[in-house]
C-alpha cells in the first residue's frame, strides 16, 4: 500500500482552509466539500433509493488499494472536531449574552461533546484500518498518535483528567519517537513538533487538574505500550532504510548531507532522468534531462515560496535549499555536456557560423554564473574555484570565437585587442582547480597556442594595413598651386586635398556644359509604337457644356425661348 501521511495532510488543510485564523466553520465546510468530491471519485456515494451506509471496511479498501479510502475516514473525524470546536465557540458565545444566557442550555452543551466522541471514534476506525490493510509502519504510527490525540481531546472536554493525560501522553511519545527517527524529513519534523506544542498545556493542564484534586498521580507509562513503540520504530528505521538502498530516488546526497526527496512529482521526473543517463553522446536526450531538470527546479521553487507563506519556512527552507541546489548543479552539468556535444559537431562542420559558436561558449559562461550565485556554494571554497576557473576558460573561448570572428570581417585591430585579452585572462587560469575537468584539459593547451597564433596573425595584417593605408595617404597632392591652377573640375578630383589657400580665385566645381554622350536616334520598334496607337479625338471633348445648353434650348421650343429671353440666358 502507498504511503499516506495522515499528520502533514491534515496540518496543511488546516492551516489552508480557515484554522490559521481560528475559523472553524470554514474548515467545516471544506471537510464536508471535501467529502462529497472524493466519494464522487471514489463512486463510493449513498445512492438515490433507500438509505443504507456504506461503511468503510478492510475488504473496500483492500480490494480497491486506494490510499483516498482513508482519507474518507480522516475527513469524517475533521469534519466532527471542527464541528465541536465550532459549537464550543458559538456556546461561549451565548454564556457571554445576557439577553440570551438561557439560551444556553444542557443541549448545547452537550452537542460539542457528542461530536467530539465521534470524531475520537472516527480516528479509531482509521488507526484500526491502517494496522489491518498493511499500510506502512509510518503511517500506522501517525495513525495510532491522531486516535490519541482525538480521544485526549474528548476525555478532556469531558473532565476526564486521568484518561484525558494517558491518551496525550501516548501521543507525545510517538510524535517524539517520529520525530527522532532517521530519515524523517525536515518538513515532518516541523509538522510533529507542531502537535507537540500543542499538546503540551492540555497535558499540563490534566496535571494540575490530577494534583488539585490531590488523587494519586502515576505519571509513568505503560511499560508493554513503550515495548511495543520501540519495536515499532525499529521496524520503521528499518523500512526508510531499505526504501534508501533500493530506491535511490527517495533522497538524494548533496556534500555529505541526505536529503528526502518528498514530492511525488519530483520523484518522477527524477526516475525518468536516472532512465536516461545512458545516452551521454544524444544530444536530444540530454536536452530532455535538461527540461526534467528545470521542471523539478520550478517545483521546489514553489513548494519554497508556499512555505514562506505559511511561515513554516525556517526549518524546512535550508532543505528546500539544498535540494534546489542539487538539482541546479546537475541541470547545469548535463547543459554543459549538450552544449559541449553540439561544440563538437559544429568544429566538425566547417560551414558552421562563428556566430553559433560565440552563442554557444555565451550559453556555456551563463551556467557557471548560475552555478556561482548558489547560496551554498559559497561556502564550499574548493567548488567555488573549480567552478570560477570553468567560467574563465569558457571566457577565454568566447574571447577566442570573437577574435576569430572579427578577423573574417578583416577587422584586424580589433581582433587583435581581444585575443591579447584573452591571452592576459588564459594566464589566470589554474590547471591544478581543473584536474577534474577532462574536457578542458585536453583543450587548453589548444586554446592557448590558438589564441596566440590569432593575435600574431591579426596583429600582422593590421600592420599590413597600416602600410596601404600611408601608401595611400602619400599619394594624396598636397600642392596648393596645382590645386588651383587646375581647370579640372573639383567633382573630377576629389582624391586631392584642396587647401584653403586655392579658394582665393574662381575655382572651377562642376561643368556647367556637360559633354554629350552618343545615343541612338531613336528606340528600337518606335516606328511600330507610332503606327499602332490611336489617340481618340479631341473635338468630342471641346464645348460639351456649350453644347448641351443648346440641346436644352432647341428642345424646349418657342415657348422655351421666350423664357429664356426674360430670364437673361440666351
């Protein structure tokens, strides 16, 4: 049976749904809300015809193997503290009316009690069907500890002081027992020294109780219980160990420090990676670990953010820490592995562009600097310089690229500036921080002795054209005379230098008579064009307003005539 933890689930619920202010009523609704889903899942519902209780027993939740059968319990033991708790309220509530003081009667004083006996008979039920379906030792623990805690609560509510102290006791036991048993979780620890400190002033409470009334008190438990708690927890050390040995992706090291793995979700990707790890030289395989990587990555990075929100983050934070850090430094060395793969495909291809390449080695010098930024890291001063010395090699490649680039463009100054760069920045570079680095090993030298020749070759041609450059500065006439004197036009010399003196006299821009240059007579098929078109006729065109005041006139007749004589159109 999977793994079901009762004291988590139930702590988060609370404090997500309304018990973080006190508002019982709220969580009521939300277990009842809550309840009604998972039977619609479950199909566990009461049906339309007559009522008849579907209980849940061991055989449904054996044969259907789902862990949400025992959540139907759990919930019906919440939704009936809550309910008491929020009776409790709305009593006190009435005791401090005046006007309504006799409203509170022996009814409602006993309806918080009949709902918490419930909710105490509810926890019995589960911590019965845990230890008979064969869950895991764990949560038989927590079980057994959430029936105690449920029936200390209702024997306190009841005045049951012994009884009362007896069933917190036994429930402070196993949560401490949890709680120090190895490979529990920072998370979980957080979450049972919660019900600790909260079980601490009930038990103190049944002590002064016990004392005030002056009855023997026998503080020790039960010496078959303690047997039986200490066996239990052996069992349990006993099964996360084998869990560890067997299924690695439970937890995973991080500097000599085991970290639980708690979230289903990374735990998948995380098997799915491990699937994967064969295809070292399949750079679509090792970009696929990369996205599982960067989704694990986002999942904690959530799950921290969540934790800060709900001020738990103190304890479980430096863990939600390590384990992001775990996850960046391998996504990072798998992107290295890619990047450098496809580095090598690309030094193969010589049609491959300088600019792919610069991208690349950029992209590689990116990684190292998000290694860098760990909070971790910084204090690991070995790792810190093994990974400041892989993000100055990869900052002497990139240099190198350029340089090369810039020197196809015969932009020789300048690649020869940053290769000389790239030489000061390859004299910082340790071997020694880098023994572990087979990769670079086998290309520094390389490296090196490739950025030298670079320099030496651009520092060359920019020399070189240093020389064509005087030569053509030499060529350039410097005579003022000549210059003035020219009668050719200044459009037809520019490559002279004219100087201020020569501008004294009329000198000579342009030709304002330019010199004809020979064409045809004619275009080719102008005769053709000339024959071919017609050009419609003009007259048709000419006094069409003069016409059409005659065509009206001559309609209209004598009579029209005479109209317009005294009207003044003619």
């Amino acid at each position: 049976m999977d793994k079901f933890d009762i004291l988590w689930l139930n702590k988060t619920a609370q404090e997500n749904n309304g018990l973080k202010h006190g508002d019982y009523r709220r969580y009521r609704l939300y277990c009842t809300r809550k309840l009604h889903r998972l039977r619609k899942a479950l199909k566990w519902t009461q049906g339309r015809g007559r009522f008849v209780k579907r209980k849940v027993g061991e055989e449904e939740v054996v044969s259907k193997g789902d862990v949400r059968f025992l959540w139907l319990v759990l919930l019906q033991a919440e939704r009936a503290w809550s309910h008491g708790m929020e009776l409790k309220e709305e009593a006190a509530l009435l005791q401090n009316s005046k006007k309504q003081k006799r409203m509170a009667t022996r009814r409602k004083r006993r309806w918080p009690l009949r709902k918490w006996t419930k909710a105490a008979l509810w926890a019995k039920q589960l911590e019965r069907l845990c230890s008979s379906v064969g869950a895991p030792t764990k949560t038989i623990l927590e079980a057994q500890a959430y029936a105690e805690m449920m029936s200390g609560h209702a024997w306190l509510e009841k005045k049951q002081w012994k009884a009362s102290q007896n069933s917190f006791q036994r429930a402070y036991s196993i949560l401490e027992k949890l709680e120090q048993t190895k490979g529990t979780s920072a998370q979980q620890r957080l979450v049972y020294r919660q019900y600790i400190q909260e079980m601490e002033p009930s038990i103190r409470y049944c002590r002064y109780q016990l004392t005030k009334l002056s009855s023997e008190e026998n503080f020790d438990h039960d010496a078959l219980f303690l047997a039986e708690l200490e066996q239990k927890c052996n069992r349990l050390e006993s099964e996360l160990q084998a869990k560890e040995n067997g299924a690695s992706m439970l937890s995973v090291e991080w500097h000599g420090t085991r970290i639980p793995v708690a979230n289903r979700r990374v735990q998948q990707y995380l098997e799915r990676i491990a699937d994967r790890q064969g295809n070292e030289n399949d750079a679509k395989q090792l970009e696929k670990i990369v996205s599982y990587y960067t989704q694990c990555i986002r999942i904690v990075s959530k799950e921290s953010e969540q934790m800060i929100r709900t001020e738990m983050h103190e304890p479980i934070l430096q863990e939600l820490d390590m384990l992001k850090a775990y996850l960046v430094t391998n996504r990072v060395e798998v992107a290295l592995k890619r990047n450098l793969l496809i580095e090598r495909n690309l030094e193969s291809n010589h049609a491959a562009s300088w600019k792919q390449r610069i991208r690349l080695v950029e992209q590689c010098v990116n990684l190292c600097e998000e290694i860098l930024q760990l909070k971790d890291l910084q204090n690991d001063i070995e790792t810190y310089k093994y990974w400041s010395q892989r993000k100055l090699f990869f900052r002497v490649y990139r240099r190198f690229y350029l340089a090369s680039y810039l020197s196809n463009r015969h932009m020789w100054t300048d690649s020869y500036l940053i290769s000389k760069m790239a030489l000061e920045e390859m004299q910082q570079i340790s071997k020694k921080d880098l023994r572990d680095d087979d990769w670079i090993q086998q290309r520094i030298d390389a490296l090196e002795e490739n950025t030298t020749r670079q320099a030496c070759l651009s520092k060359a041609y920019a020399i070189l054209d240093e020389h064509q450059l005087t030569e053509k500065w030499n060529k350039l006439k410097l005579d003022s005379t000549s210059s003035g004197s020219s009668k050719t036009a200044l459009v037809n010399r520019l490559d002279e230098i004219v100087l201020p003196q020569s501008f004294e006299r009329l000198v000579k821009i342009v030709d304002l008579q330019p010199s004809f240059i020979q064409v045809p007579c004619k275009p080719f098929l102008f005769d053709l064009a000339s024959e071919q078109l017609t050009f419609p006729d003009m007259s048709l065109f000419v006094n069409e307003e003069n016409k059409a005041i005659q065509d009206t006139i001559s309609k209209k007749g004598l009579l029209g005539r005479a109209v317009s004589w005294f009207s003044g159109k003619k």
